[in-house]
C-alpha cells in the first residue's frame, strides 16, 4: 500500500530499475540517431575526396524524453502496480483452511466472492500449501486437505443455496478432518448475517491454533429479507428486516399469482437507522387472495420472496346465529366477539334475513369457506341438505352450542359427534364439580402448539356420547376429559363444533385473547374456496423449490418431506429447503424466515491469533500491467516512426515529414476504427416475407393444405366465400384466405385455421402435432371438418372421422360437448340455434364448460373467454363455396334454400366468437357480474 491509498506493487523491487534511466539518459546521448540526409550533385565529387565521417553530438531533447518514458513504463509495468490490492499474506505454517459461507446471502455477489476465494487458493498453489475448503451451507462437507487444482475445482462447482449458512457444522467438518494438523491461515468468507450457531463456531476456530485468521467480507454486508405477510383487512403488509441501516431507502414491492402474473405492487421504505421496516399493497380482497409470491424488486435472494399457500388467504366467513343481535346491548350478541375476533383476518358477511330458508341460501351462493352458527338447534331439511352438500364440496361449518343447541333433538347430520340432550352446568348451586380449566391441547390436533391458558374456565357445556372415536374428534377438552371443540371430516370439508356459546354466558372463553388464535387456526384450516385444493397436514412431499436466487424451480436433490404431523412450526433446512411442499392439487408454504426474526450483522469475536478484516474485493482489483505495456508498445511504435522520419525515408518516396505526420495520424485512427465493434445490419429479404408482411397487415381466414387438391381448393374457395360475406355484413374486411402447411406456416399470425379432413392426406408428423397444439394453447382455435355428418365424436366409423380420431389421439385437448343452448357463439353476432354447412344435422362441438343449474352462473373460460378447438361433420366450406360468377358449387343436404345463408351465419358467429374473445364472453355474463357486485 502507499501512504494508505488502495494501491499496491506485486514486485515493488522492480521499482528501483528507475534509478537506471540517467544512465539510460546519457547511453541514448551516445548514440543519436543518423543524421538526415539531403541529395545535393556536387556533394557527389566531393564525396570521393573527403571519407570522413561525422555524427551529430546529442538526440533531441523530445526524443530522449520519449525513450525514457518506455523505459519507465516497462519498468512499472515489471513492478506489477494494483488499484485496490487484495491482501496477500498467507502463512505457510500449515495448510490453508478457507471457509466460504455460501447461504443465500451470497448469491447477489457470489462471483466476487469466488474471485476472493480463488485468489487465496492460487497464493496457495503459489507457495505449495494444500488447500481444505468447507461450504457452510452444503449438506456434506469434503475437508480434505488438497492441491490448489483440486481446491479451485472444488470453488468452481459450488453454488449458493437457498439455506441459512450452518456454521458450526462446517467448522466440526473442517477440525474432524485435520485432527492434529495445524492450518497456516483460517480464510473465513463471511456473508456477514449473524446465525444462532455462529458464536461457537467462531469460538471453535480459536481451537485449530492457527498461525492467522482472515475474516473477509464481514463488514460490508448488506442482505435484505421479507420476515412476514399479513393479510389484513384492508391491505397487505409485509415486514422486512436488513443490514445496512446507515441511510433511508425504498424498495419496491411485487406480488404475482400462481401463474407468475404480476397483479398489484406496493413500496416498502426503511428509515435511516431502522433495521426494519414495513411496507403495504393495496388491492381488492379478491385480488390480494390470489396472490401466490411476494417479491422484492431488484432483490434476487430466496429471502427476498415470501411464498404463500391457502392458510395466508383471506376467508369469507359467514355468519348466522339463532337469535336477534340486541343493538342496546351489543355485547349480548352471540355474534359480537366472533365478529370482533376474526373481522381482521376474514371478511365476514352476515345473513341478511333471519328466515334461515331465505338467509342460508343467500350466503351459499356468495361461496364462504366458513359458515359460522351461533347456537341454531333445527335446521329445515332442505336448508340442511344444502349445507351439507356445501360441506361436501369443502366448506368448513363451525357451530357453537347454546340452549337451541342442546335442547335441539338428537341425531343432527349436521354435528361431529353425537350430542346428550341438555347442557351440563359446573359451579352451580346443584353442583359439587368446580367451573373447569382447558386441558392441555393434543400434540397432533391443530391447536397444538397454543399455549395452554389457565385463566379461562367453562361453567356450562353440552356433552357428547361416549363413543370408540370420540378421543380421534377432540381438538380440545376441559380438565376432567369432556370435549370442548370436537370436529369430523365430511366429504373435502369439515364440521367444528364448540360445546360452549359464542358469548360469556357459559365461559369466559369468548372474550379472552385466546379465543382470537382459536378462531384463526380453525379458519385457517379451512379451504379459501370451497371446492379448492389444500395441503392440510400430515407428510408432504417437496414439489417446488426456491434457488439461492429466488426462482422457484421443480423439487430435486436431496430435500426430503415435510412433516405436519407433531403440529409445529417447521423451520427451512438442508432438510426441508424453502418453497411448497405438497401438489398441484394443495400445497404449504414454506420460507426462509419467520415472522418476528431479524437480521443482525455476525459478532466476530477476540482471538487469541492476529486477525485481519478485509473486503471483498471481487473485481474492484485493477491490475495496470497490461495498460502499461500497451502504452510503452504505443511509444515505442512512435518513437520508430520518428527515426524513419528524421532519417529521410518518407523523403526519399516523395514525401514531405508534414505528410509523414499525417499519415502516422490515419494509420492511428484507422487502428482505431478496426478495433471498434462493427455495425449491425438487418437480414435481407428472405422468400415468403410479403405473405407474413400481409397476414400481419390484415385479417386472414386460414386453411390446413392437406395435398389433396379438390379438398384444398374447396377450402380455398370456401374462406374467401366467407370473408367476402364478412366484409358484406361486418365490420371486419379479411384479406383473402390463405393455406397453411402445419410442419412450417407461423401459425400464430391466424386466429382460426379450418382442418377438413381428407382420406388421401398423410397423417401429420410429431412435430406438425406439436406446433398445432402449442398454437391452440397459446390461444388459437383449430376448426376441424369430418365432413361425414359426425353425429358422434366416439361412435363415429366412417374413414374421415376415424382420421380425425387418429389426429386427435396425439391432442392435449379438453373435454367436449356439443354448442349448449347458452354458449356465446350462438349469440356472438347472429341468433343461432344450429349451425349447419353442406349438411345441416351434424352439432358443433366445443370446449365443454362445467355444468350448474343456472346457465347465468356458467364461468367464463380461460383462454381468453374461447374454445381452442371446434369439431363439425357439416362440410361448411362446400357450403361456403361459389364459382367465378357466384353460383354455389355444391348443393345443400336437403336442398333448403335458407341452409347457405345459415351456414354463412354460422361461419360469422364462429369468426366473431375468435376475435371478440372475452368481449362477448362478458357481454353473456353481464346479469351474473352485477349479480356478484351487489348491483
């Protein structure tokens, strides 16, 4: 280093090389360069007189300086000068132990921490030191002293992880390997986040007596992590935790659904000083349900993503009681502390009629995950079999006891357990049996984990009968064994009951904090929508995986299953790395951090040894060695052109020393302008780029060329029948239809491609397969034509419909019925109830949407709201196809004279039905939006 500045000389030695150039000086004073020669005649004659020969006393001055300056450059080229030094200073008592932290702190400059790395392990090879490298966040630890070879291919294989580094494990590793030896230098590469092992590794290292510890990249960490997510009742929160708190800064906020779509953002901002912060994203509870991944921008770490699973899902939670809230005295109400406990963490709607064959109804159809009754004893039949149906698809009924309850009859369909008639009073005046505490909770049950409270006691309850799976139905109980919360699995839904009201009347429960955390887990557990997917508990297998770099990839590697089953929170490990475990049909989430913990810098503790901090550097070490000797190669290329000047060798061919001059400056500039990248040009025009110019310009109906001539021309003729009654009718103007080869033709440039079927065509290849359905998923919609009368897909036994089968066997294709009554394309321009072509009793089959009851009910599709595949028997371009002089080609099977123009409808409705998408899906579903926005 000099006077303290990041500048150092690798052979600093070499510097007194500068001592030289006087003598350098004086030596090229000796011999100057040959004098310039002028022909002059005369001097000829002269020349055979006089032989003696005379020399110039000393070289210019600008000349002599210039040789002294390349001199000196490659004097300080020798010496090696580095901008921002890495400390070299190895000792070579004994092997070098390096340990790298490699957690997912480490993957925003891992690079530079490679570079630090392979730096000391190339000193090491240079002083013929074995090399034993650990990776605190590798499950297997290979500590072996080595070569510097095998060491740096060691480096070069490693990556980050998505883990928390173990500290402690890697430095057992490292002291089991070595046993007596003594390393040279501990290397520790620290990503500077503190660790609860951390301390007594650092304290281990003082153990192995080394001769010097190097702690490298202690002091400039800098590391951001999401620690929690909230779902709150107008908002999300987020909190974040981080390391570098010196000034105030920002961070943007994304949040993306299960599809990797970004649908809201937000900001979160840290104030000087504040190692943690709390930032918000405002969106719709619909919105903000459908959020699967949080992600902070710019921040590519696995602590920088926040995954979410069903249990951060706002439920809609409805609730019904058996009695009138009292508004004078609202804490009487059975529904007032339910509400107040989980109005922050559900949205609640209440029913708005207390007729329950009125209100109950209602409620179902707003889809709750959770339906909540407050002491209900009868329930109407009707009402009670669509509960139970709603249960059955996964909704989750919670029920509290009362005097309807118990005095209700018994055998209700509607309880998890089978309930005695009449309620139990404790502490009463006819009662020797004390009000009881809450018994400890089951360590498998879904309050497990809970603490138990001693401070809440039930005076009234309703009991269960004695049954062989009463014990398996308890979640909770009371001291002296009676069931609290029973609850039984109906169907993909669930059935709670609380044997007590949801006011204080028979406990003090209901207006205990403890109360709030009961009421979440059991709304936690339910299904954000009834119907859906959930993981729940038990063993789940690993599905997705985060990298060290925050992307979440398919599970592989060593990660083993998650286990639910004792009830506790599961903490990310070499074991069970962060991301979701489970399947596509539930999963959990897992993550790196937990709510409430935070990031803290590493505390490196006093050792006995000599201790040196230091950066990492990475690539902000600049070695001016090659610089240098370009600049001397430069000069010394000047200084030869200035001889050959002076010495007449340009005057000789004609030339002036002023040309000379500037022909040294072009041939610079032209070195200049060759070493400079070169322009980059477009492609030349290629065949068939004025056809895709074209379809790019306009709408074009398109048609599968299947090499049999009378079928393509039929399908030739009939699309340009059909855009020309487009442009007739429509607004749209299509350009005139065009064939397509399916193994070549950009087929995403055609929103609908008619495909007859031809007994002469070849089978499509794999790939032409492939390309179809990658067309039809990524939107477009293949229209597929028998032309036999299909009547139906299955039974059908002619050849073109068996060809049909042969394609449609290699199709990911969903199911499909015929064109319902409802569906959008009869009504996407024309009223249609049929769509006929050259036959008219063949369907057009679609996409098939679930079924339900009530066709305003029925959901738009994805996909833009259309079907990527139609199938018909009807032969609509015959239909659709005239001649030259605009006479139909082929006559209509039977010969209605109406048939033509419906087919012409037919093809409108179709062609609306692509391009409209989900305009008219909305259209259909206008009256079931409103409905669904209370409009």
């Amino acid at each position: 280093m000099i006077a303290g500045l990041p500048f150092a000389f690798g052979a600093p030695a070499i510097l007194f090389g500068l001592l030289a150039l006087p003598v350098i000086w004086w030596l090229l004073r000796l011999t100057p360069p040959r004098p310039q020669a002028e022909p002059f005649a005369p001097l000829a004659i002269l020349a055979r007189v006089l032989k003696r020969e005379e020399t110039p006393a000393r070289s210019p001055w600008w000349l002599t300086a210039l040789r002294l300056l390349i001199a000196a450059l490659v004097i300080l080229a020798l010496a090696e000068p580095v901008l921002n030094p890495r400390d070299r200073a190895l000792s070579s008592g004994g092997p070098l132990a390096l340990i790298i932290d490699n957690g997912w702190a480490s993957a925003p400059d891992w690079q530079a921490r490679t570079l630090a790395a392979e730096t000391l392990i190339e000193e090491a090879g240079n002083l013929d030191i074995p090399v034993s490298v650990v990776f605190t966040a590798n499950r297997r630890h290979e500590a072996t002293p080595t070569t510097f070879e095998r060491a740096r291919d060691q480096l070069h294989a490693a990556k980050p992880q998505p883990l928390r580094p173990e500290r402690s494990a890697a430095v057992t590793a490292l002291t089991a390997t070595l046993g007596q030896t003594r390393p040279g230098t501990v290397a520790y590469i620290t990503d500077g986040i503190e660790t609860a092992d951390a301390a007594d590794a650092l304290n281990r290292l003082s153990a192995l007596e080394a001769a010097a510890i190097r702690i490298i990249g202690a002091d400039e960490a800098n590391a951001l992590a999401l620690t929690g997510a909230d779902n709150g009742t107008e908002a999300l929160s987020l909190t974040a935790s981080r390391l570098d708190t010196a000034a105030a800064q920002n961070f943007g906020l994304t949040a993306s659904d299960s599809k990797g779509r970004e649908i809201a953002a937000g900001e979160i901002r840290f104030e000087a000083g504040e190692p943690e912060a709390t930032g918000t994203i405002s969106a719709p509870f619909e919105i903000r349900n459908d959020i699967a991944r949080l992600d902070v921008t710019g921040v590519d770490t696995a602590a920088s993503v926040r995954l979410l699973d069903e249990s951060f899902r706002r439920r809609r939670v409805a609730l019904i009681s058996g009695e009138a809230a009292d508004i004078a005295q609202p804490l009487l109400s059975p529904l007032y502390y339910i509400k107040r406990a989980l109005s922050p963490y559900a949205d609640l709607i209440e029913a708005g009629n207390e007729e329950m064959s009125a209100s109950i109804p209602k409620l179902l159809a707003q889809s709750p995950a959770v339906i909540v009754m407050s002491d209900i004893g009868t329930l109407p039949e009707d009402i009670s079999k669509s509960l139970d149906e709603w249960i059955d698809r996964g909704g989750t009924l919670v029920r509290f006891a009362g005097p309807r309850l118990a005095a209700a009859p018994s055998g209700s369909q509607l309880l998890p357990v089978l309930l005695r008639k009449g309620e139990r009073e404790l502490g009463g005046a006819l009662s020797w049996i004390e009000p009881q505490p809450l018994a400890d909770y089951p360590a498998t049950g879904p309050f497990a984990g809970l603490p138990t409270p001693r401070d809440i006691t039930v005076r009234r309850q309703v009991l269960a009968e004695p049954s062989s799976d009463l014990a398996a139905r308890t979640w909770a109980s009371l001291a002296d064994g009676t069931p609290l919360v029973t609850a039984t699995d109906r169907g993909a839904g669930r059935i709670v009951l609380f044997h007590v009201t949801a006011e204080a009347s028979w406990s003090n429960l209901p207006i205990s904090g403890h109360f709030v955390d009961m009421l979440r887990r059991v709304v936690q557990l339910s299904r954000a929508v009834a119907g859906g997917g959930e993981a729940g508990s038990g063993i789940l297998p690993p599905w997705r995986l985060l990298d060290a770099d925050g992307a979440l990839l398919p599970a592989s590697g060593d990660a083993r299953p998650l286990d639910l089953t004792a009830g506790k929170a599961v903490q990310a490990g070499p074991d069970n790395p962060p991301g979701l475990y489970g399947g596509e049909d539930g999963f959990v989430a897992l993550n790196l951090f937990s709510p409430g913990e935070a990031l803290t810098p590493i505390n490196i503790p006093e050792f006995e040894v000599p201790v040196t901090r230091s950066a990492i550097t990475g690539d902000n070490a600049i070695d001016f060695r090659p610089w240098l000797f370009a600049a001397a190669l430069v000069a010394l290329l000047a200084d030869t052109l200035i001889v050959l000047i002076l010495n007449g060798a340009f005057r000789r061919r004609g030339l002036k020393p002023a040309s000379a001059a500037a022909m040294v400056i072009i041939a610079g500039f032209s070195l200049s302008v060759f070493a400079a990248p070169g322009t980059g040009y477009a492609q030349d025009a290629r065949p068939g780029d004025i056809d895709l110019l074209e379809s790019l310009d306009r709408t074009r109906l398109a048609y599968v060329i299947t090499g049999d001539d009378d079928t393509d021309t039929i399908s030739k003729l009939g699309l340009d029948s059909l855009s020309r009654y487009l442009s007739s009718r429509t607004a749209l103007e299509p350009g005139p239809s065009i064939g397509v080869d399916i193994e070549t033709a950009p087929l995403a440039l055609y929103p609908l491609i008619y495909w007859p079927m031809s007994e002469d065509a070849d089978i499509p290849s794999p790939g032409a397969i492939s390309r179809i359905d990658a067309y039809m998923k990524s939107g477009g919609t293949v229209l597929f034509d028998t032309r036999d009368r299909i009547v139906d897909l299955g039974s059908g036994s002619s050849a073109l419909t068996m060809r049909l089968q042969q394609i449609l066997a290699n199709l990911d294709i969903p199911p499909l019925e015929p064109v319902p009554a409802d569906h959008v394309l009869t009504k996407s321009f024309f009223l249609l109830d049929t769509f006929p072509g050259r036959y008219s009793d063949g369907p057009l089959w679609v996409e098939a949407l679930p079924d339900t009851d009530n066709p305003a009910e029925r959901p738009a599709r994805t996909g833009d709201g259309v079907s990527s595949i139609l199938i018909t028997g009807n032969d609509m371009a015959a239909a659709w196809a005239v001649d030259d002089q605009g006479f139909p080609m082929f006559a209509t099977i039977p010969a209605d004279p109406w048939q033509r123009e419906y087919a012409f409808r037919a093809g409108v409705n179709i062609v609306m039905y692509m391009l409209t998408g989900n305009y008219k899906a909305d259209q259909v579903h206008i009256p079931a939006l409103l409905e669904r926005l209370g409009q």
